[in-house]
C-alpha cells in the first residue's frame, strides 16, 4: 500500500516535494516510513516530521486536516461558519505558510478565518478564540519539539484543546476525502482579496495584555528584581515583555541571540526549557548582568522553565517544583489578601508530584487529578464555571505546563512568566529566594522527588514495540517494584482498578495509561505520548530527606528499565 500512495505522490504532489521524494526512490524502509500511514490526528491535534509523504507534515497533510475540519463546521450551519476559526502559528518553519493553506482551504467552503499577522503564543490563541466568540481555533506549531518537526492543534469553542466528540468528526470526514490531491485552497492573495480572510493583531494584543494585567499588581519595587528572558527563538518575545515591562519588571534582560524568531532555533539542538542545555544563554547572560531570575519559553510558549539564582549559579526548577511554588505563593496570598474561596480548587495530572496536592490540603483547598493533557484540565475548568461546584485556583502538569486564570484554557507561559515575577519579587521582599522557600515546603511536607524516563520508538516498529510493552503490562501486572510491594494497579485503558486483590472502576476517561502504587506511597506511570514517538515512565516518591528520594527513585528505575527491556 505504501509503494502505491509513493507512486501517487511522485506523480501527483506539490513540485516542493519532488527532489525529496525522488532522493528515496531505491530505500524501501525509507519509503516505508513516509507512507505507512497518515500522521494520526486527535484530541491534541497531530504532529510530526516535515516532508513529502502521508506520514509527514507538508501542504497536503495539513489541507486534508484542514477540509476535515471545514467540513465539521459545515455540518454545524451557517453560525458555525459565521463565527469562523482563529489561526495562530508559531516561528517554525511553515509555520505561516500552513496557517494561510488552513485559511484558504477553509474559505473554499465559505468559513470566515480570522489570521495572526505575525507569530503568537498558543496561549493567545486560546484567549482570542473566546474573545472573538470563534466557532473554533488553529494554532500551526510543534510545541516543543526540534527543529524538523512542526503540526497542526484545534481548539474549541471554550478556547481548550478537542474533545473527543469533535476530534472524531474532524477525522470521520478526513476518511471521506477521496483524493487528498483534489483539496481545494485560495491562494494567500484571493484568500485576502476575499470576505473570508481577517487580518488580526494590535487589537488581540491589547485585550490579551489587558487581561494579564489582572495577575498581578503593578508596583515600583517590581523594578528591584532582576531578570533575564529568553524566547528560545519562538513567539513569546513580544506579549512576555511586554507584560512584564507593564507590571513593572523595567529590570529585564532579553537574550539578545535567541530573540532572533527562527524555526532552526540555531542556539539549541532542542528549544525545550525542560532542558539544562536550553538555559546555557540564559545563565551566561545571567552572570553578566547579576540577574536573580531567569525565564525561559518554548516555540509556541505555552510552557515555562526557571532558573534561580544560587550563591555562585543557577538552579533550574523541574515542573513540579515551579507549579509547588506557584500554588504555596496563590493560596498564601489568597489567605492573606482574604479571598480565598470555601470551595477553592487545583487541577492536576496523574503524572503530577504529590507535593501540591499535600500543600493545597494545608489550606484546606480540594485536589482533583486529571489524565495527562491539559484538554482534561480546561474541560473541568469549564464544567466548574458551569456548576459553581468548586472556584479554580491554579492548575498544572509536570511537563512545564500552568495555568493561573481561566481567560485562556491552556497552559500559559506568559501568565506563568508574569507570576513567577511576583512570586520572586514577593520573597525577595522577605530576603528569601525560591530555592530557600521550596526547602521550606519540603521540610514541611517532606521530601517528593520525581523521575521521568523516556524511550523513542520511531516507526511503525516503534509503535508495535509500544503497544506490546502496554498489553504487557495489562496483561501481566507486577507485584513488587524496586524491593517494594505493589498495592495498586491503575489500568485506564480499562477503566478499572486493582486494589488489594479488589476491582474497582476509575472515575476518569479510558486512556493508554497504566499507574503502579506501591507500599510505601511511591508510584509509577507508563504512558505512550499521544504525539511523538516516545514510551514515557513517571516516577515519584517521597521520603524523609533527599538521599533518601535518590536511593528509592534508583532502585525502582533500575526495575523499570529491566521491564522495559
């Protein structure tokens, strides 16, 4: 099947593809991994690797995604239409390019599109689909990934991620399509000589920086911290700054060379702030200057990584340490300030370190765990604001993902940037810093530590090799982990779990996700990323103090990788 569609595509593609397709010609595995199948697409949009073939982002992977979701709109009438689709992209390469090709395809089928004139945040997408009342959001981008990755997110009209309702009819009617060939789209001229197409900006700034604004309180002692910024090359650059700036923040830093927006991110070999070699710039410039914080955003800025100034370096702050941080700091200033609600809550994945539930508990606020997607995050968001059941307080991943105010319904790095200031700021009032304050926590709360461990699995190989290991996995639970009994198995492929020999149901939906408790209240997740090629392995623990955390960490990692294997 995949020599035909290789046939199809050297006969019928786009000239772009032609020398590509031609280099394959002779490599079967090559063409293999080209055609195998069409790059999955889901709840969290689809990603991968740019280039020719069905199993690549290009120009005609993305029409077919983008007619598939015309048509969806299509069902819906004329108000659907009307109220049209926001467009964001970020500074890969393409980026722009498919945003307008999404555009054009949509307005063949007479859907007005409203286009970001120039690369915005994720999060900012999110905000201007509730904003301008859109019937749905794009946002063309690959998040974190490297440089030859790019993809293809939706947003609904709650400006969070698909539900799977609305993923399955975009995918329903991506299977109708008889010849991806055929797909229709204006040229960005007619697309702009057009009714369909609005050109925004300015004004979406505004209104974005104008809610951020809520966040926080603008004062001159703001101007005392000293920060560095870096947007990794990406599209944070603009409302980052300027929301700090009109906080008060004037003492920031730009890393100069990564403010360059470039899809090669030619500093780093991964423009990914959960990564040290992510911050090399960003400490350098930070020694240069004396600066107390560094903050650090990915291509599309929906995450954020931090780094605090040490007696003679920086530390980088993981995921769950940040989001710990941040919830202390909200709730400590919501009790001080008198605004805390009765019926206050966080939101936080499965994978999530169990510090924040412990200090949420301490300020009797209610914890709810969620599957891993902030999807699942703003869903509840939206089911609260609806039933009034509980107030959202803050909600988090472990992956440098957070979220502090519901007017955008995905993680937020610049929310999060503008916070992280405060909270600085805050304590350094008090001669403390982050580092300090975190020890604090764990003194408190004892001491949680956090592993993930990820395996790539390329190909259609690679896939296989995933599934095996899950039913696996399902089929044959272990008993002991790292000298440890288990005393519970989550599976939620099947909804249910095993707990001391007893069946019980899941109150979450069905995902590829198997959680293992063990005696001691440590715990491991085995999950497959729903877009890229990875098997990934949380671990977490928490001890009486840090040596303690290592030496269990090490001896369950030393089991996982052993049942990996």
């Amino acid at each position: 099947m995949h020599k035909e569609l290789y046939e199809e595509w050297l006969h019928k593609a786009n000239c772009s593809y032609q020398e590509e397709l031609n280099r394959i010609i002779n490599d079967d595995q090559m063409i293999k991994d080209h055609f195998y199948q069409y790059i999955p697409f889901g709840t969290g949009g689809m990603r991968g690797k740019l280039g020719a073939g069905t199993n690549r982002i290009n120009v005609h992977t993305i029409r077919l995604v983008a007619e598939g979701l015309a048509r969806q709109i299509e069902d819906q009438g004329d108000y659907a239409k009307k109220s049209g689709v926001v467009i964001a992209y970020d500074t890969r390469h393409f980026s722009k390019e498919f945003a307008y090709e999404t555009a054009g395809v949509l307005a063949t089928h007479g859907i007005k599109s409203y286009v970001f004139r120039e690369s915005r945040p994720t999060p900012e997408l999110s905000f201007a689909v509730r904003y301008l009342t859109a019937y749905a959001g794009v946002v063309i981008t690959a998040s974190h990934n490297p440089k030859e990755y790019n993809g293809f997110k939706v947003y609904g009209q709650d400006g969070a991620q698909l539900t799977p309702k609305f993923a399955n009819e975009i995918i329903e009617h991506m299977k109708r399509v008889d010849d991806i060939f055929t797909i229709h789209s204006f040229t960005k001229k007619e697309l702009l000589e057009s009714k369909f197409c609005i050109e925004i900006l300015e004004d979406l700034d505004n209104a974005y920086n104008e809610a951020l604004k809520t966040l926080v309180k603008k004062t001159n002692e703001n101007a005392d911290l000293n920060i560095v910024y870096t947007p990794l090359h990406g599209a944070g650059l603009e409302p980052t700054k300027r929301a700090l700036a009109e906080a008060g923040f004037t003492n920031v830093h730009i890393v100069n060379e990564q403010a360059i927006q470039d899809g090669n991110f030619p500093t780093v070999s991964y423009p990914n702030p959960e990564e040290a070699l992510a911050f090399e710039m960003g400490i350098t410039l930070g020694k240069q200057v004396g600066a107390q914080l560094i903050l650090a955003t990915d291509p599309d800025a929906d995450r954020l990584g931090v780094a605090i100034s040490t007696k003679d370096n920086y530390q980088l702050l993981t995921g769950n340490q940040l989001g710990a941080l941040l919830l202390n700091y909200i709730l400590t200033k919501g009790r001080l300030e008198g605004t805390l609600p009765e019926n206050g809550v966080i939101l936080k994945t499965i994978v999530t370190s169990e510090l924040g539930t412990a200090i949420a508990k301490s300020f009797n606020v209610q914890t709810i765990n969620t599957l891993t997607g902030f999807k699942f995050i703003a869903e509840k968001i939206e089911e609260f604001e609806t039933t009034g059941e509980y107030s959202f307080l803050f909600g988090y991943e472990e992956s440098y993902g957070y979220l502090a105010a519901s007017f955008v319904r995905d993680k937020d790095a610049v929310q999060i940037a503008l916070l992280t200031a405060e909270m600085a700021s805050y304590y350094q009032k008090q001669n403390q810093t982050l580092i300090e304050v975190l020890n604090h926590l764990y003194k408190q709360f004892g001491y949680f530590g956090e592993k993930l461990l990820t395996f790539t699995y390329d190909g259609l190989d690679g896939q296989l090799k995933m599934k095996s290991i899950m039913n696996r996995l399902s089929i044959s639970p272990y008993e002991e982990i790292g000298n440890t009994p288990v005393v519970a198995m989550e599976d939620y492929s099947k909804g249910i779990s095993y707990l001391n020999g007893t069946i019980k149901p899941l109150h979450l939906p069905k995902a590829d996700v198997i959680k293992y408790i063990l005696q001691d209240g440590s715990w491991i997740c085995v999950r497959p990323s729903g877009t890229e090629p990875k098997c990934k392995i949380y671990v977490g623990v928490c001890k009486n103090n840090i040596n303690e955390v290592q030496s269990t960490i090490d001896k369950i990692i030393q089991d996982v990788q052993s049942i990996i294997n």
